[in-house]
C-alpha cells in the first residue's frame, strides 16, 4: 500500500517536531526542578561564605573557587595541547594509516568513561609522582579527560578552512607556519573555541575523576599541592551523604547558572571576533 | 633577448600518469607569454611548476631543469618560498583572504617582514592603482575583501600579487569565470604591466592570447607542440593542431 506524500510529509513533521518539542521539554523540565528547589537557598551570603560542619551550614565559597580552579588548569594544560596536536596532525603530516591510527585512538579516548580517566590520575599523579590529592593533580587529570575532545573538534574546525586558502597563501611566500597563524588559525577559531567550551563544560561538571585525584577538602586552598572540592563534588557528597538536601540543590542551581554564564561569555566574545574580522 | 626562464627536458608525474612531456622552451623577460591548450593539456600543472606549487600535493615527480635567472629553482638549497615572492600566482577561481582589502593586499609584503606603516600604504596604494581598482576601493580599504564582485577579487588578486614586487606573474585562466568588462580590465593592466615583468598568462580563451600575448605556446597532450610569436602563431602556424585548435576543429 502507498501512502499519499501529503500525509508522510506530515507524519514527518509531526515525528520530527514531536522529538525536539520532547527533548527541549525534558531539559527544561531538568533545569526548571533544579533551579526551583535550589534558588531559594542561593544568595550572595550563600556564594561567599565557607562551609561549615561538612556542608550542613554555611554557602559554598570555598567550592566556587575550586570549581573555577580545577578547569582553568585544566584548559591552560589541554587547550594549546589539543591545539597543537591538531594542527599537526591536519596540517603537517600527510594522511597515511598512523595518522588514522591515532584519530581512532583520540576516538576511543574521548569515549573513555570519567572514572578510568579519575583511576589512572589517581595511580600516577596521586601515587607515583607524589603530588597528592591536589589541585595539580585534579586540573592534570581533567586536562588528559578532555583533550580527546579537543583535538577532535579543532581538526575538524581545521579542515573545514577552505583548501584555496592556503594554496593562495602558500603562493604568497608564506611557509607552512605562516600559514597556520594567519589564515587557518584565526578562521578555525570558532570551532577551536567550541571545542574548548566542550572541554570546559565537561571538566565542570566532572565529580569521578576529581574526587580520586583532587579530592574533596572543603579548605580554601592556599596552592596547588592543596586539596579541593569542586561544586559537582560537593553536591555529590551533600546528596549521597544526606548532608543537607537544600545546601545540595543550592549548589546545583549555582552550576547550572554558573555554565550558563560562562557560555554566554564564550559565545560573545566569539561574535565579537566574527564582527571584527568581517 | 633577455631570457627568464629556461626550461629544459622537462618531464612532470602523478602517481601514475606522465602530465608534461619533455617540455622544453625559453620565456622571455618583460613580455607576455600566452600558453593556450585543451583541458587536461598540461598548462596548468606547468605553470605550476614555474613557482613550485605542484610539489605541495603529495605525489608529483619531475625530471629536468627550470632555470630562473640562471638558477636551477629545483636545484639543492633553492628555497620554494623565496621562489614563490619572486614569482606570484593568480589562481582560476578569484580568491580574496577572509580579511580586508588592505590586508590582502599586504599579506605577502607582511610575511616578508615589512613592518612600516607609510610603506605597506604606498604598496597599497601603488599595487591596487596597477590592478586597476584604486579607484574603486580607495575609500572602503578596511571593507572585507569577500564582499568584492569577483572580477573586482580577482584583481584583488592581482594587486595581492604585485605588492610583493615579484619578477614573474603567473596567471592561472584569470578570467575564466568573470564578464567582459572585468577581463578587459585584467588584460589591460597586464598589457600595461609587461613593461616591468614577465608574463606568464595561461588561458582558455585562444583570443585573449591573441589579443595581449607576444608569445603564445601551444600544449597538447603535455607536449609543447609550438611557441612563437602570437602573430605568426596565429596566421601560419608550423604545426597542423595548432592550426586545429586555433581555427576550433577540436579541443
């Protein structure tokens, strides 16, 4: 029997509009509930005072600052890393089979579950080179966690700039180099930048990999051989524990917000630079 | 007559297939030489080799000598780079760099380190009057070159070329995909430009050889069937393809 393409282009619209309209409502419904049940405990007293008594009393500064720490290590580590290793990989090596080799194996490494990566931190930074829980430890674990990701999307950014590009530059006198930081580089950017904000998202809301190598100290530290908590570990500990379920949803709202925010920035500053250059 | 380029004996490959055939012939300096041909005829691939831009593709093999000035440009220490300031390409498809019209213009000038603000201004200012389209873009310097018309890129192109103060330009089909009025635009700077450079003008296009070259050689097959003078070329050619493909009995 043949149906009508009125009717499956119908029938294609309602299921396709009936999947996004599903999962925008179940995200929404997820960060509703958690703001909900968390922006009443948040204030600026909630933001900027120590916890006390394991979390049960007290806001959750000294959280924030671990929170902003751990990734910003982790991104200063990962980001010119992953940036260089991609552009390596697309601009200075010919396609053969270790090249595909190891894109297979960034693959499989970007897939590698969070904990394997929090175990090996735990084994090699934690134990054998003797850094301790800390949050060196933590930001190297993290930085190991993301740059799979990394490198994937900034070679994909980098490949995406067209090939006359640098066949124009090249014509120019312009050595591979040269071409990488004028042409490829500022025009791969948006994606390279996406790929960071990934990184950057995942290394926030990571709690497995942190505990085992940062752990969970709720002192403000004073350097980086010091332990720290992260806010995803410390909602964790406050929920699992049954610490304190409204100190726990406070914290969540504030990470939810807190992503939000560094988006935004992301996302503006990223604009900007478009605006600029066109 | 001063010589530019000296080619001699030269054989170009790709993996497999032979594109030039034992190419050889003497490019003077300070006229324009049309190098006309049938697609797949191995123009482009030799004029890709004048500038050393055929070996950034993996898979090119050559046998015999390209001499510029005497020098053997694929001889031990000869640096493809200087190479490519010396001798600037325009490519078939108009392609201005995502930046400004003033910063594609000093790209190459840039990269060869000139740093002073006057004199990338005179380059400017002197390349783009050369291309032809000063007077079109003088006020909107700081305008995205992308958002020129692409006859107006491709002498974007042009100006990008000259800044550099080369010795040769090489023009890949440089008109292929503009109007008339840009093409003739095109064809009268080079005619005007051929006073301080050498020429090279790949085209398609067997009357625009005729209109602006002085020498016009003929590629078949990657043979060099003949060159000469354009005059000659085109009333009582030696060869009977070229004969055929001037008058279009194929190709």
């Amino acid at each position: 029997m043949r149906i009508h393409p009125r009717y499956t282009q119908r029938l294609a619209v309602t299921i396709l509009g009936g999947a996004t309209l599903l999962t925008l409502g179940v995200l929404a419904f997820i960060i509703v509930f958690v703001l909900q049940k968390g922006l009443p405990a948040v204030s600026i007293d909630f933001l900027l005072s120590n916890p006390q008594d394991m979390g049960r009393a007290g806001g959750i500064f000294t959280t924030l600052i671990g929170t902003i720490i751990l990734p910003l290590l982790a991104i200063i580590v990962a980001a010119p890393l992953g940036v260089s290793t991609a552009v390596y990989l697309t601009e200075y090596t010919a396609e053969t089979r270790i090249t595909r080799m190891i894109r297979f194996g960034t693959d499989c490494l970007a897939g590698v579950p969070s904990i394997i990566f929090g175990l090996f931190g735990f084994i090699f930074f934690v134990t054998t080179l003797g850094m301790g829980w800390s949050i060196l430890s933590g930001g190297l674990t993290l930085a190991f966690m993301i740059l799979p990701t990394i490198i994937r999307t900034t070679e994909e950014a980098v490949k995406a700039v067209p090939k006359s590009y640098r066949q124009v530059s090249f014509s120019l006198g312009a050595t591979r180099w040269q071409t990488v930081k004028r042409v490829i580089l500022p025009n791969a950017l948006p994606g390279i930048l996406t790929g960071i904000m990934l990184g950057v998202g995942r290394s926030i809301g990571e709690t497995a990999a942190v505990i085992f190598t940062a752990g969970s100290s709720l002192r403000l530290p004073s350097s980086i051989l010091d332990s720290t908590r992260t806010m995803a570990v410390h909602f964790y500990i406050l929920a699992r524990e049954g610490i304190s379920s409204e100190n726990a949803y406070g914290t969540a709202a504030t990470l939810i917000i807190a992503v939000l925010l560094i988006n935004l920035t992301a996302y503006w500053m990223m604009n900007r630079f478009i605006a600029k250059r066109s | 007559m001063n010589c530019k380029f000296d080619i001699q004996d030269l054989s170009v490959y790709w993996g497999n297939s032979q594109l030039l055939k034992r190419v050889c012939m003497k490019i003077p300096a300070s006229q324009i030489l049309g190098v006309i041909g049938p697609a797949g005829s191995g123009k482009t691939t030799f004029l890709r080799t004048l500038n050393r831009m055929n070996e950034l593709e993996p898979g090119f093999k050559l046998e015999g000598r390209v001499l510029l000035d005497g020098e053997d440009i694929h001889g031990h220490g000869y640096d493809p780079v200087s190479l490519r300031k010396k001798a600037g390409m325009v490519f078939a498809l108009p392609i201005a760099l995502p930046m400004s019209i003033y910063e594609n213009v000093v790209y190459g000038p840039r990269l060869a380190g000139i740093r002073n603000h006057d004199r990338l201004d005179e380059l400017v200012e002197q390349s783009l009057k050369a291309a032809f389209m000063w007077n079109e873009v003088k006020d909107r310097l700081d305008m995205s070159g992308l958002r020129l018309s692409g006859g107006q890129q491709q002498r974007l192109c042009l100006a990008r070329v000259l800044a550099m103060e080369p010795d040769v330009i090489l023009l890949d089909e440089p008109c292929s995909g503009l109007d008339p009025i840009s093409t003739a635009k095109i064809e009268e700077a080079l005619t005007e430009l051929k006073k301080r450079y050498t020429v090279v003008l790949v085209t398609n296009n067997t009357k625009q050889a005729a209109r602006i070259a002085d020498e016009t050689a003929f590629f078949l097959m990657g043979e060099l069937i003949e060159i000469g003078p354009t005059d000659r070329m085109f009333t009582a050619p030696a060869q009977s393809q070229t004969d055929d493909y001037i008058t279009g009995r194929f190709g």
